[in-house]
C-alpha cells in the first residue's frame, strides 16, 4: 500500500486503533514508519498501518476481504480502516518449510480458480485509482488478457518511466513490440483468476500456526501466471514446492516457463518507475528475450 507522511491525520496508532475497534489499548510497539503492533485489552494485538492516500487505504481493506472471501489462502483480518488507518491481525512469525509451501501453492490455486468479473476488476467497494506498492495502478477492466495486459499493466509504466528519462524511446520500442507480439505469446486464453497482484516474497508471511499468510494485496483481476512471476521474479522460499502444490489442484498450460518474463514485464516497469534503471535493463531484456522466440 501506498503510504507516506500522514498530513491532517491527527492521531496516534493507538488511539487509531481504539476508535476503529472499539476496545482500549493496552500497549503499543512501532515496527516501521509506517507499522505498529498495539495490544488491545484482552491480550489481542493488531497491526496498525498509517496510509496518507484515502484509496490506497481503501483498496488495501478491500483487497483482504476480497481475498478472505475466497475461502482459499489466509489473510489477516480487517478490524476497521478509515481514510488514513487501517486494523487487521496480526500474524505471529514462524518459518518457511516444504510442507507449508505445498500448501500454499494449493491454497494459491485454489484463490485463482475462484476467479474474478473481468481482468482488471477491482475487489467489491474497492476504488479504480488503486495501488501496486508506492504506484498508482488503475483498474481498468478488460475481457481480452493480452491487450489488456499491455494497455493497462506494462504500457502506462513504461510511458511514465520514458517522461522520467528511466527509459529512453528507442528502448521503449522493444518494449512496445513486445506487447504488439502479446497475443501469440500469451498462451491459451484462460478466464480473469482472482490475483493477490503484489505477490512478492515481502508479501508472504510465514506463520506459526504452519500456514503462509499473505498481506498488502493490489489485488485484481489478472492472469494467474502474473502473480507465479512475481514470486519467481523476488525469490520465495521452497518455491518449487510452491509450484508444485499449484500444479497439484491447477495445472499450468503448457509453455508456462517460458511465459514468465512476459508476466514479469508489469512489476519490472512497475519497479523501473520507483526505483530506477536496474529494473529497466531486466524490463528490456525480458523484452528481447521475447522477441527473440
């Protein structure tokens, strides 16, 4: 979620907390700028998030229930959120192991298949200006995956990323071509999955209670081989146990592995933007590589 300095927001995290839950607070422990562990009466402790962008905060809460609802993967709980606090649970730490992986692959497969209204569709009461990260992303719907997936997940990143100077325009060109090739290397058409959207190894918590848990969705309508880019792209513990458990309750369509730079194409430009050129030159070689095929 997108989250800065709080002008206007006028609490602390725990009075935050009090008044969205309702429950005093019994003791308070920051974990960041932007995170604090409070204690509520009673002995529960929540995590408390300050967000200084109302849809930011907005898309997040929406994001969870949204994945709550599926049933499928854990998610902290949403205790209340306004424009610029947001409550849910905390998740006690535990460490990553193989059967836990194999879990959430099949958990992971399991929110996809549940599925979405179109790609691009944001979670019910969640806003279209929403956020991957520090970056706005607009949720924009489509029925079409390879044209929506250029004109409104790689192309506005890459347009931004060439104002910055990021991208020079001839660079810019390979990239474009690469999204003109979209609909023959895209695979087999598949219906919008139910994405976490963010699915990077930050966003994957390892619990105590031996289940992965996962928090900060951008959640949408996508494809579901985006959100196993991004876990192949940042790393993730036990990963090809991961892999298999999906594969177990869903398996990929053929050529998958080969598609992965492609689905990668949208956080790479997504990071080129936030942080600079090292993400540009992986942008641009995913991009080569595809038009190479």
């Amino acid at each position: 979620m997108r989250a800065r300095s709080v002008a206007g927001a006028g609490e602390d995290p725990g009075a935050a907390a009090a008044r969205l839950t309702g429950r005093r607070v019994t003791g308070r422990r920051p974990t960041s700028g932007l995170l604090t562990e409070v204690t509520l009466d009673g002995g529960q402790t929540v995590m408390v998030k300050r967000g200084d962008d109302p849809d930011a905060v907005r898309a997040e809460a929406a994001g969870l229930r949204w994945l709550a609802d599926a049933g499928t993967v854990r998610v902290p709980a949403v205790h209340g959120h306004d424009r610029h606090w947001l409550v849910t649970d905390q998740v006690p730490a535990g460490r990553p192991d193989a059967r836990t992986a194999a879990r959430f692959g099949r958990d992971l497969a399991a929110l996809h298949a549940v599925g979405a209204p179109a790609f691009g569709a944001p979670p019910p009461d969640g806003p279209t200006d929403a956020y991957i990260g520090l970056a706005p992303m607009r949720n924009v719907t489509g029925t079409d995956w390879p044209r929506w997936y250029a004109d409104h997940r790689v192309l506005p990143y890459l347009r931004r990323a060439v104002d910055d100077g990021t991208v020079r325009h001839g660079e810019a060109e390979v990239i474009e071509r690469a999204c003109e090739r979209l609909p023959e290397l895209a695979g087999p058409a598949e219906p919008p999955a139910r994405l976490h959207g963010d699915l990077w190894n930050g966003n994957v918590l390892w619990g105590a209670d031996g289940q992965a848990w996962l928090i900060d969705p951008a959640a949408h309508g996508g494809h579901r081989e985006t959100d196993l880019a991004m876990l192949h792209l940042f790393g993730c513990p036990h990963l090809e146990q991961v892999l298999a458990g999906y594969q177990e309750v869903a398996p990929l369509a053929g050529g998958w592995a080969d598609r992965v730079g492609l689905h990668q194409l949208f956080p790479l430009l997504v990071h080129t933007v936030l942080f600079g050129r090292g993400y540009a030159e992986q942008a641009l070689t995913v991009a080569r590589e595809a038009l190479g095929k």
